[in-house]
C-alpha cells in the first residue's frame, strides 16, 4: 500500500491545520514540542512532498513556502482508493472495513452514496 512516512504525515498534519502557507523553518518550530528535528531534514522532506505533489510552493526571498495541494479529506480518499488497488477482492475489502465504521459512519457512507448518485440497494 502507498502512503505517507511517519515524518511526512506528521508535516501533512501541521500544514492542513494552518491556514495558510509555512516554511520549512515554521514546521521545525511547530513540530519541536513533539521531536527534535533538524532543519535540512524537514526542508528535505517537504521537498519530496512537493516533489511526489503533496504540496505545492512559492518562492519568497530565498525560502519556500509550501501548502498542501489537496485537502486532508482528498488525500484520506486517495489513499482509500489506491488501498483499493492492491487487491483484486473489493467485496472483501468492503466487508472487513463496513465491520470497522459506528453507526454515524455507516450514515455518513450513506449520504455520500446517494450524493453522488448511487441509490441504495434494495
């Protein structure tokens, strides 16, 4: 399955929370409380990010400054669905996460089904 590094995630994570663009630097500072991470290290990794289209970036002076390039709830769904990719058995797969959802999960899969279009099974 394809995904994120636990460093990648954890960037991801910071940068959907803000609104608006940050440096590598703002995320060193951010992420400090949690684990000591070395600029260059942080600065490499948002730059593989925005090379494999996590984000995107604008130069201003000589730092960049990166946003992600899609939501949390898109990148949740691409990751769903090349999930969805690594096994030919979609049923199974289906079953074995629908035995995983509560009840206002299982309501919410409902109305995103019939938003766009795909009725309920009678």
């Amino acid at each position: 399955m394809h995904g994120l590094g636990e460093l990648e995630s954890a960037i991801m994570d910071r940068l959907w929370r803000w609104d608006g663009p940050a440096t590598a630097r703002d995320v060193v500072e951010a992420l400090h409380g949690e684990r000591p991470l070395a600029y260059t290290t942080v600065q490499k990794v948002m730059d593989n990010l925005y090379r494999k289209g996590w984000l995107t970036r604008t130069l201003h002076g000589r730092a960049h400054r990166y946003r992600p390039s899609i939501s949390r709830e898109a990148a949740v769904a691409r990751l769903m669905r090349e999930a969805l990719t690594d096994t030919p058995d979609h049923r199974a797969v289906f079953a074995h996460f629908l035995a995983t959802i509560d009840a206002e999960e299982s309501r919410a899969l409902r109305a995103a089904l019939r938003q766009h279009g795909r009725p309920e099974p009678e």
